[in-house]
C-alpha cells in the first residue's frame, strides 16, 4: 500500500511501486483529466505538479511520489491557475483538447515561478508539452494574456 | 475526393432508425424536424448528394423544459470545433440565445444521421459543415415555425405577429412571450412545416459572429472532457494487444507463462491480429505484453526498407502507368519545349499519430450485441464491422461517440480497425466485462496506416515566351483505397482518385498535361492522413511550379495569376496572401519570400511563408501569412484556429518526420523518433478570411496543402536550393 496525497488528500493505492503516477490517477483513482500521451516523458500530456514543480507522471514512479503533494487538473487553484484557465477560455486555445490538461499544468507552472514571462521563457518552459492541433500560437497568447490579468 | 463516396456503402449499410433513442432520451422534450421535401432543390450551388434522394425525417433538436437546446451532432468533433459549428448553425435560424445551445454527439444510426456525401454515417474530407448546412438551417427553421405556431395557438393571435430572439418567443402588441422550454412540449406534436424561409446572410447574428466561444472551451480546460481514453464502466478491464512487428506478418507461436505471471494479468488471447493481454489496469497490461514471446510468421510479410521500396518506386515511375488524366499531347509538347524543368519528389510515410493514442471500451450486451464507445468516425462502418464479428444485426451495436484526442483521418478506417480489435477481444474475453483497448504511442507509430510513401517524377516545358506549355507527371504510391469498400466508387481505370486529386485536375492553364500513376501493394497499411492526395500532389505542383516561373523569369504570383484565369477564388486568396505578406517588398541578404496556392475539398488557400537561412544551413520561419475562402464562415474563430493549426501540422511534417522501414521492421516507436512540432518551433501565422456567402466548405484540411511548399518556395528564394526530397532534412536542410 503507498499512501499518496493528490489534490490535499492522502490517497492509500494497492499498486506495485513501479507503476507510473499516471497510471494510478487514472486507472485507480479515475482522476482521468491527466492524459496518457507517450509513456517516455516526451509529449508532456502527463504533466503534473509534485510539490508545485511540474512532472511527468507517466515517468513518476508511484513510490517516489509517497511523501510528496500531488496537484492534478482536477485540484489545481488559485490565482494562477484561474487566470490561466480563464484566458484559455477566453482565447478558445483548445482544438481536440486532450493535451491542454498539461499544457495547463505547465503554464500554471510558469506563471507561478515567472510572472512576466517572455518568449524565450515560455519556449523553455512549454517545449515538453506537444499539442498535434498545433494549437502554439494561442496557447502563448493565452499565457501573456493571463500573466497580464494577474498583473493588473 | 472523399467527398465523392460511397454509393455502395450506403446500400450496403442499411441501419434501421432508432427514433426511439430521441423520444426517450434524458426526459427531454423532443423536437423532431422534418427535412422540408424541397430539400437542396433551392440552392443553385448544392453538393451533389449520395444519401437518400427522399429526405427523411430528421431528428437534431432537443429542447428541454430547462429551456437548453441541445443539438444532436452526427459529425465526430476531433478539435475541429464542429459540435460548435453545428449547433451555430441551428441557433442562427432558431433565433436561440447562444448561452441556452449545448451539443450531444448523435448515436449511431444510419437512417437518419448518414452523411449526405457518403451515405453513410461519418466524418472526414472536411465535408461536417458543408454536408450539414442545409439540413440544420431547415431544421432550425422548422423548429422555430413550430414554437411560434404553438406561441400563435396558445395566445389566439395570428403566426405572422410573433418574433423570436433570443430564445424569446414575443407578441409585441399584446406585451406576451414565452421562452422555448415553455412551448417545446406543445410544438413537439405539430406537424412539421414542409416549407420554411431560411434567414438571408445578412441578417446573421451567430452565424459568422467571432465573438462565440467553443462549446467544449470549459471541459477541456478543467479536465472534465471525457475522451474514450477516459471511459470507466464498472469491472472494466484493459487490454494491450501484440501485433506483427512487420506489417502482413501472423502469430505463428505464443508462449504466455511469463506474461500470466504478471500481476494483474487476467488472461492472454491468442487472435487473427495478434495477442491480446488482458488485465485489471493498462499498466499490468502493458507489463505482460512486455513478458509475452511471440514468434511471427513473415511469409507474407513486407520485408523491404523504404530505401528497397523508393528504389522500386523510381523503375516504376519510368514506366508508364495508368493514366489520370491526358490532355494534348505532353511528350510531344516538352520535346518542343524552349526551356524543360524535371524535378523528382519523394514524400515518406508518415503517422497520424493524434495525441489520444487509438482505443475503445466494448461491452457485450445480453441480446448478442454489444455497446461502444469510442471517438467513433465512420459508425455506419464500425457498426457493421461490429456486428459482422459478435454475429448480430447493425442496430445491436450502439455507438456512444466521445470526444477525440485528435485524429487527422486515423480514427476513420475502412475496415473499423481499432474498433474491430476492441470488439474480437471482447467478445474472446466471453463478455466476463467491458474491455477497453489501449494502444500505447508505440503501437500507434508502428502501427501503420501510414500516409503512403509516394515518388512523383514530373518534367514540365517553358516555351519561348516563359509560357507553361506542357506538363507530365508519373506518381507512384500504394493505394488505401483498392481492396476496400470504397474501391468501386474511387478507383476508375486503375486511378485511386485520392492519389492524383491536385495533380490531375490542377486549376492551371496547361494546354498538354499527362498524369499517370502507379500503385504498387505492399503489406504496409496506409490511409487518408490530414489533406489526403493534396498532401503530396500540392507540394510537387507548387514547387514545380515555382521552378517554372524562375526559369521564364517572371514573378511567382503574377506567373501563377497569369494560369488561373478562370478561377476568381484561386487568384483571390492568391493576391490576399501577397497583399499581406508584403510581396513584392526587398528582403535583406539570407531572407527569403515564397508562395503557394491550391485547392482542396473546395476550399481555396494560399500560403506566404517568409525564412531565415543562417550560414550554417538553418532554416527559420520568421512568418507565415494565409489567405482562405471557405465559402460563408459559420465561426471565424474556429476556422482562424484550423488554418493555423493546418499550417502547423505541415510544417512540422515537412521539416523533419518521416516514418521509414529497415528490413520491414519501422524505425521510428515514439515521438523521441517521430518528433511532433514544438511551440518554439511555431512560426507567427496571420490568417486572412476572405468575405463570402458561397456555400460553405471545409477548413479542417486546406490548411495544409500550401504551407510547406511556401516554405520550401522561400528556401530557395533565400538560398537557390531547392527541397524535392520530404523531409527537410532530407534535403540538406536543418
């Protein structure tokens, strides 16, 4: 048994060690909203944050995550994470949507840490999540977009 | 090209109607609407229809007591924002207020939810607005008739006093109005009006409106969209299937101790297409394919690389194929020819790859069939296929269509594929509980259905004057079409339509043309991929074309103007673009401008791109601009999101993705291999709608065809190289 704490509260999983983060979120806990996009860290549809930094729960394993505060789409709050949902709905970022939960995480991320990011930050900080709609412009419209209404 | 299909099918798929889902869905009040019987008959420009000649009654509407208008959807919404398309087109004619529409997939059923180009339910070629326009309008206005007449009824005054706006239904005079949930049940019983007036263009307040959100703008910025990946019915299991790692190869031998000991493991199956592990989670699944020895039978299998096969490919081309189309007489015309230009493009095979990687949760039901749901997009063929392995009628397979993570034709197949997969292991599993499919990103890149691997060798001729006077091309490539349902209708003569469309029916004034094709089989599977023929026909056309104009001197936008008299909306997004893009305006050294124009699924784009080229041989795009005429706009934010999105998927391709085999065996398993465009890698894209009340057409693939060849047109502007080998890269390009 490993005893996790996701979105503020512990969570006691039956599940071998090994099994990716992503795998107990959505297969034990149907936390669904993080995706399963690659399985190798390389598309960022997995992303997560531990203990506020974001992660790649596909390669997280779920021992290494006993102990630490897990933040899914489904619990991010705050002030950052409302600007950047909002301006996501404000701009319509989203096309077939299944990426944006990381792409979320990852901006929320940023935006923590940075909160007059430019380009070359968001570029940094944004690379590891794919979208396939290439949905790009907007999502880095909607990151100035949200850091300019938390500024003001 | 698709747009074309599928007689057959349609005969072929006779699903009985189940209006009975309608009128007992959800406790909702139902508004059927009946198809006015004039049909498309009013509408000079309307698309040649293969559904029923006799509308029959449709069922889109539903409105509710709580006042919401939902709008049943039977196109498949990938990303490409239709659930929102639809249901605006509805609003507009009902006169609704936009914060009372929903969307609801539509179930599966033939009889009333066939695509009218098809025939049978699904979606793809880009056709969901254009297939849907006229049935919607009428229905929306059908439906508003029938709340006024019960509004008229109810108050004793006469129809014609009524308005509606907003979802309110008003009689002015007498200071009454009702909203639609108060009348909905009423207006339900009457009959439905068989003539109704549709709204003029300019009277428009949603349709065209860019202030609509998407309807799918929440759910899929909270988590709480669910996708097939996401479906969870109780004591579902997860199954992972081991397929041939060369394509045509079987099962000759399983051993499937080790994989049984995996914990979590349920059961291995041994079928047709591969193994099948079945396990309480995808993870315990995933683990047990990994412990799983299979030895595979590769007698039938595709042992060439895709070095072997392009080397075939080029004895081919050389030889003459079947002809497309032949206009004059080419060969005699290029050996009169002032000046000859002869370029040889390869495109390689390339995944799909969307970001939900392929699955589907199958439950068999008590009376034989079974219940699935998945981000179904060819129902009229899943359901069959469905019901052809568990050995039960079409309408014992319901089809609960979910959002899908993206798709790009992947998730169409002739065969149903996947589908047919999640449905054998189900029913192997002997119904002990649903099963959900999974593939995993690997799966999905050796998987094949690849866009074909395709040589085009094309020789064109200059007379004196810088006039294009002669044109011949040879393309070879397997054809997704021979073999399938779809061969009768879209190969005539040898042609795979979808092979040539862009090459052979090219809108430029060329008095000798000779195209020709090759399809060669090969057990490497392949299919419609985003654009389908535009995909490589446009790129070898605009290039070549671009060569020509260098080589009679002459500008690449006037050259190209010059050959599409004729064609006002191909010149129209032709000069937009440049407009926008400053063409014509000096660039420094190392910078380079290039253009390109097409038309497909009947639309009309045109890209600018503008490059950067360093000393080093490093390109970047410092900015795209497109132009595109999709007849009258529904949401002009959605089709600014699917240009620039089309612009970015060639791009992305174009640069550096290829799937290539050795040995039969794929190269490439992931996207560390396969590597997906990245939002640094994103150039700034300006798109420009031109103005139209044409028909509507699609935009979910004409975005693609013209931005990698602008790209290579500004290479080559910026550095005199040209890039006939796809990828990039595989032109000398990083």
């Amino acid at each position: 048994m490993i005893r996790l704490n996701i979105n503020g509260q512990d969570r006691d999983v039956d599940v071998p060690g090994d099994m990716p983060l992503l795998w107990v979120l959505r297969d034990e806990l149907n936390l669904t909203g993080t995706k399963f996009g690659c399985g190798i860290a390389q598309c960022g549809a997995c992303t997560v944050h531990m203990d506020g930094t974001p992660v790649r729960a596909c390669q997280t394993p779920a021992d290494s995550a006993a102990g630490t505060r897990i933040t899914t789409i489904e619990g991010v709050s705050g002030t950052v994470a409302q600007a950047v949902q909002a301006s996501w709905q404000k701009l319509d970022v989203v096309q077939c949507g299944y990426c944006q939960s990381g792409q979320i995480m990852s901006a929320v991320a940023l935006l923590t840490d940075n909160r007059n990011p430019t380009d070359d930050d968001i570029d940094a900080a944004m690379d590891g999540n794919v979208c396939r709609c290439a949905t790009y412009p907007r999502i880095r419209a909607a990151i100035k977009d949200a850091a300019k209404a938390m500024g003001a | 090209m698709l747009n074309q299909l599928i007689k057959q099918a349609a005969a072929d798929v006779a699903s009985p109607s189940r209006r009975g889902f309608l009128k007992g869905a959800g406790g909702a009040l139902v508004l059927g609407a009946m198809l006015p019987r004039t049909g498309f008959a009013s509408e000079a420009a309307a698309p040649k229809v293969v559904g029923p000649a006799d509308p029959r009654p449709q069922a889109f509407i539903r409105i509710a007591a709580d006042d919401t208008v939902t709008v049943l959807v039977k196109h498949l919404d990938k990303g490409q924002g239709i659930m929102t398309g639809l249901t605006t087109i509805v609003a507009e004619e009902l006169d609704a207020d936009w914060a009372q529409m929903r969307g609801a997939f539509a179930p599966a059923d033939g009889a009333l939810y066939a695509n009218h180009f098809f025939g049978i339910q699904g979606t793809g070629g880009s056709t969901a607005v254009a297939n849907s326009w006229d049935e919607l309008r009428m229905a929306g206005a059908a439906a508003r008739a029938m709340l006024i007449a019960t509004a008229a009824a109810r108050w004793s005054v006469p129809a014609s006093a009524i308005a509606v706006e907003k979802g309110v239904v008003r009689h002015a005079a007498s200071n009454r109005s009702a909203r639609f949930g108060e009348l909905a049940e009423d207006a339900a019983k009457l009959p439905v009006p068989q003539n109704v007036a549709l709204k003029d263009a300019k009277d428009y307040t949603l349709i065209g409106n860019p202030s609509l959100h998407r309807l799918d703008h929440v759910s899929k910025t909270d988590g709480t969209a669910i996708f097939a990946m996401d479906i969870r019915r109780p004591g579902q299991v997860t199954a992972v299937m081991a397929r041939s790692p060369r394509f045509g190869g079987t099962v000759k031998s399983v051993d499937a101790a080790a994989a049984k000991r995996v914990p979590g493991v349920l059961e291995v199956l041994t079928l047709p297409m591969g193994v099948a592990v079945v396990a309480r989670n995808t993870w315990a699944a995933m683990k047990g394919r990994e412990a799983l020895t299979v030895e595979w039978d590769d007698a039938k299998a595709e042992m060439r690389g895709t070095e072997e096969m392009l080397a075939d490919y080029r004895k081919l081309a050389d030889q003459p194929g079947n002809v497309a189309t032949d206009t004059g007489d080419a060969a005699k015309a290029l050996a009169g020819a002032a000046k000859v230009v002869e370029a040889e493009f390869v495109f390689p095979y390339l995944a799909h790859a969307p970001m939900e990687p392929l699955n589907a949760t199958v439950e068999l039901t008590p009376d034989g069939g079974c219940t699935i749901w998945a981000g179904s997009q060819f129902q009229g063929v899943e359901q069959k296929v469905a019901a052809g392995i568990l050995g039960c009628k079409p309408e014992q397979v319901v089809i609960n269509t979910v959002w899908a993570g993206g798709s790009f034709g992947r998730r169409a197949t002739p065969d149903a594929d996947y589908i047919a997969e999640a449905v054998t292991i189900a029913k192997a599993y002997g119904g002990k509980a649903p099963v959900h499919l999974v593939w995993t990103r690997e799966d999905d890149i050796r998987g094949g259905r690849y866009r074909p691997l395709f040589l085009h060798k094309v020789k064109a001729g200059l007379d004196a004057s810088g006039t294009l006077v002669a044109w011949r091309q040879s393309i070879v490539g397997q054809s997704f079409m021979i073999g399938t349902l779809f061969e009768g209708f879209m190969v005539k003569n040898g042609v795979d339509a979808t092979a040539v469309e862009g090459a052979s029916d090219m809108a430029y004034a060329v008095p000798n043309l000779h195209v020709d094709l090759h399809s060669p089989p090969s057990p490497v599977t392949t299919l419609w991929w985003r654009s389908v023929g535009h995909t490589h026909t446009a790129y070898a056309k605009e290039v070549m074309i671009d060569e020509l104009a260098a080589a009679a001197g002459k500008d690449p936008v006037a050259f190209r103007l010059e050959m599409l008299k004729g064609h006002p909306r191909l010149q129209g997004v032709l000069k937009l673009a440049a407009e926008k893009a400053g063409w014509g305006q000096p660039l420094p050294k190392g910078k380079g401008r290039g253009i390109a124009v097409h038309e497909s699924f009947s639309s009309f784009v045109a890209h600018v791109a503008e490059v950067s080229v360093d000393e080093q041989g490093r390109v970047t795009i410092d900015r795209v601009v497109c132009a595109v005429d999709c007849g009258q706009v529904v949401n002009p934010n959605i089709v600014e999101a699917q240009v620039s999105g089309g612009t970015g998927w060639a791009i992305g391709h174009a640069l550096r993705d290829e799937i290539t085999l050795t040995g039969g065996l794929v190269d490439q398993s992931n996207f560390d291999g396969y590597q997906p465009l990245r939002n640094s890698e994103m150039p700034p894209i300006e798109v420009h709608i031109l103005p139209s009340t044409a028909r509507p057409t699609g935009v979910g693939e004409p975005g693609v065809p013209t931005a990698a060849p602008a790209v290579a047109n500004a290479v080559f502007a910026a550095t005199g190289k040209r890039l006939h080998h796809l990828p990039f890269t595989r032109s000398g390009m990083v």
